[in-house]
C-alpha cells in the first residue's frame, strides 16, 4: 500500500456531511440500488469525463446518468458501512453495475476485497461552506445503517478517546449513524485522524456545522 495514502485520504475529502440534504434528479429518483465496483491504478492520473484528472486517492465516482458535482451517499449493504463520493466521471461500462467508486471511497466502504458488492445510492445535494479561522473540525471513524454498530465502535473508541458521539443523518428513506470525535481546530484534527490510521481505522476529517 503506498505509504502516501493516509495524508492524501485525510487531505483530500473534506465532506460538510452535516450539510447534506437529499435532492430528487429527473430521470433517476433519490435511492438506487444495484452493483458497485472500484476503479484504480490503471486510470490515476488520467482525466475523468468531467475533464478532472483522476486521483485515486479522492472520495470520487462514476455514474452513467447523474450530473457532474452531485453527491450520492453510497452505503455498502453487505456490511452497512457508508461513504459519501461526487460524481466526476461517466461509466461503469458493465450493465450489471450502476456505480463505480474510487479506490478512497471503495477502502471506506470496505470492497477493495471483493471487487463488487451490492450497494444503495442515496442522491444529495452538498451546500458548500468556507471555514474560517475559528472553524471546528471532527474526525468521522464510521458510518452505519445499524444504529447497535455504530454503538458499539462508540463505545470501543471511548476507551481511548474523548468527545466521541454518535451523529444521525437522514434522507428521505434511510438514516444513517456516524460515528465521530470532536476534534478542534484544522490540525488538531489532522494529528487525531493521523492516529486513529496508525490504531487501523479507515476516518475522514469534516468540517463541524454544530460546534460547542
């Protein structure tokens, strides 16, 4: 595994979760469900059908109708595990697949393994914020449609860490449990997300709409 992949994968998607809201997409609806595969090495570094250049390191995705920029909630059904990824690229180019995730995204969602599992698209629409100087930070560890998950890595993160909670989210028919530890400032959240990689947990640095 390249040793770069913690930093960019804390670097690189900075997901305002807290500010998501579900949008209807004609043509398409709010929750799809089918097949998802990852795609890696061989396009890194290649540009996307958005004309971005691919990171495989980026919480990113190809879908073959959804509009460029559209967040989709993408929740792994095998195991629960959630990620979020925008939609940058045009494919998969197999008819039994309906997205593809970046390998970033496809490490959270645990199918790096497996290659393809069954998944469920939620389309959100993500509202931008910019931080300021006194923007708070948390560090999401997990995100899970099982609420008795989510309470349990909870609880095993308590025994280390402080300013651990659950934060709930909801779309129109699903509700998600993230798992997350409050962090403060910028880098504060960077050394704690850098930490949690080295004790084997798979964390995203967010932005944290409610601080106290």
């Amino acid at each position: 595994m390249p040793k770069k992949l913690p930093i960019l994968l804390l670097l690189g998607p900075l997901v305002l979760a807290s500010c998501v809201r579900a949008r209807y997409f004609p043509g398409g609806g709010t929750v799809q469900t089918g097949m998802a595969s990852w795609y890696g090495p061989d396009f890194h570094g290649k540009p996307t059908s958005n004309k971005e250049i691919y990171d495989m390191y980026e919480m990113t995705a190809a879908h073959r109708t959804l509009p460029f920029g559209a967040q989709v909630m993408v929740t792994n059904l095998a195991n629960g595990r959630t990620a979020v990824v925008r939609i940058n690229d045009r494919g998969p180019f197999k008819n039994d697949r309906i997205i593809d995730v970046s390998y970033a995204a496809a490490r959270l969602l645990d199918m790096v393994g497996p290659g393809v599992v069954p998944v469920r698209l939620d389309i959100l629409e993500g509202r931008a914020r910019s931080s300021d100087a006194g923007q708070k930070f948390v560090v999401q560890v997990g995100s899970f449609i099982s609420q008795d998950n989510a309470k349990d890595l909870e609880s095993r993160l308590k025994r280390k860490y402080g300013n651990v909670y659950i934060a709930l989210f909801e779309t129109a028919t699903q509700r998600y449990y993230r798992v997350r530890i409050r962090a403060g400032d910028r880098e504060s959240s960077r050394l704690l997300a850098e930490q949690l990689w080295q004790d084997g947990y798979r964390v995203l640095i967010l932005e944290d709409a409610f601080p106290q």
